[in-house]
C-alpha cells in the first residue's frame, strides 16, 4: 500500500487526479469506478483542469441511495452527472449506477455485478471512507466477500449525510451499493480522504486488524493501492 500525505485537501486532490489522469493515459477506454462524498470532490476538480479526453471511458458508481424520486439532485445518479460525467466530458450515461427503480432489486444487484464483469472489470476505483470506516455503504459488519446488494444504512452514516438534505429524517434508509467484494475486484484501488474527522478511521483502517467491524480495513488486502490524504487525515497514522 502507498499512503500519500499532501498539506491541504486541494494537493491530496490533485495528487489523486494524477494517480487517475496515469491510468486514462495508458487505456483511453479504461473502466474507472466513481465514489460520491465530499472526499473525491477536489479529485474531480483537479482532474477536470487536466481537459482530458475521457470519450472513451466509462465508469460505475460504488452505491444508491433507495427511494429517493428519479432525479432527485440528492440522489448519486444526479451527482454523479454533474460532478463527474458533464465536468469531465464524459459520454451521458457511460457511467452506470445501480438501478434502484428495478422492481425486482436482487436482480438488479446481479446484474450490476454482471454489467461490471461484461466491462471487463474495474481498472481503477476511486473511494472515500466514512466514519465508521464504511466504504460505499458497507457499513460495519458487511462481509468482506460481499458483493452488490440491498443494505440498511447505519444511523451514524444517515446523520453524517443529513448535511445534503432539509432535515435527518428525509435521508433515505436503504441503498444498493457494490459490496466489499466487489470493490476488491477492482484491479487498482485509491483512497482519498481529508480532515481531522477522518484521523482515527484512516489509522484504524490502514493500521489496524483486518475486520468486517472496519469494511475499510479490507483495503489491507488488496495487492495495489494508493491512499492520498491532506495532514489532519494522516494525523493518527
Ligand atoms: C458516503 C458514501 C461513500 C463515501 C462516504 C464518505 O455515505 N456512500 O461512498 O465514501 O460516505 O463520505 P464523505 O466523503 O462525504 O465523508
């Protein structure tokens, strides 16, 4: 594992756009995968003041939220279009996410699971952590050979993203998110993460046992990853 410290949030960043930009250079029709959050935001910011060609790309998202109406600018389909497709000239729709409107949602997270093997596979995903050491939302005690599912989301984790809805009690209760398995897949993995908030989980998850009571520990476990993080998230380690 290679752990990156840069002084701010926007150099962790752009330290991540570079980590991205390698991986489009070498395979213009790479197959990267998207994490929503505050974490990846200067990652896009930077990677999109890079102009590059990203036509050929296409992308999955980690997680949905259920139950949120179609379209709705909270939901991560709504975020991912505008953080991530339109900054980055992406192709509409060349990133898929989870179809949360399917009526039969078991079968819907197969066929995710089988979207991203009919694509060949992830070549690099880029990923976030939550403060309970949730990675999509694996929240503690998924499996770590879970793959794509229906999951509850922890109370802790419904509060930390309240901040994007009028009030705690709209934040959905259900997503579907790819699993710990799933992410392990992904033949390149980069974490980033920034503030003091983030310090504990960050030493927990790259320090401490490998455990399904921190999902981001199975980072751990994985022969290729990079984790970029400002000073107050590397502060624990
Ligand atoms: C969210 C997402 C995760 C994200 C995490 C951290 O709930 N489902 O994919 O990595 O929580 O979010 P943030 O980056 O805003 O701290």
């Amino acid at each position: 594992m290679k752990v990156l410290t840069r002084e701010s949030r926007e150099a962790a960043g752009a330290a991540g756009a570079v980590v991205v930009r390698a991986c489009v250079q070498a395979n213009p029709d790479a197959v990267l995968g998207f994490a929503t959050g505050s974490s990846p935001l200067p990652l896009y910011d930077a990677l999109a003041d890079f102009g590059l060609d990203f036509s050929g790309v296409r992308g999955f998202a980690l997680d949905e939220y259920i139950g949120l109406p179609p379209g709705d600018p909270r939901s991560y389909g709504a975020v991912i279009d505008s953080e991530v497709v339109q900054r980055l000239g992406m192709r509409p729709g060349s990133v898929l996410l989870p179809d949360v409107a399917a009526g039969d949602l078991e079968a819907a997270a197969r066929e995710y699971e089988q979207a991203i093997r009919d694509a060949g596979g992830v070549d690099l995903q880029i990923l976030g952590i939550g403060h309970n050491g949730h990675l999509a939302f694996n929240e503690p005690g998924a499996a770590l050979d879970s793959r794509t599912r229906v999951e509850q989301l922890a109370e802790r984790t419904r509060r930390a993203n309240a901040r994007f809805f009028d009030s705690p009690d709209q934040v959905p209760t259900r997503c579907m998110t790819q699993g710990i398995g799933t992410i392990l897949d992904a033949r390149q993995l980069l974490l980033v993460a920034h503030g003091a908030d983030k310090a504990d989980i960050i030493a927990r998850a790259l320090q401490g046992p490998v455990t399904p009571d921190c999902p981001a520990s199975a980072l751990q476990l994985h022969p290729r990853v990079t984790v970029i993080l400002d000073q107050a998230a590397a502060a624990g380690l």
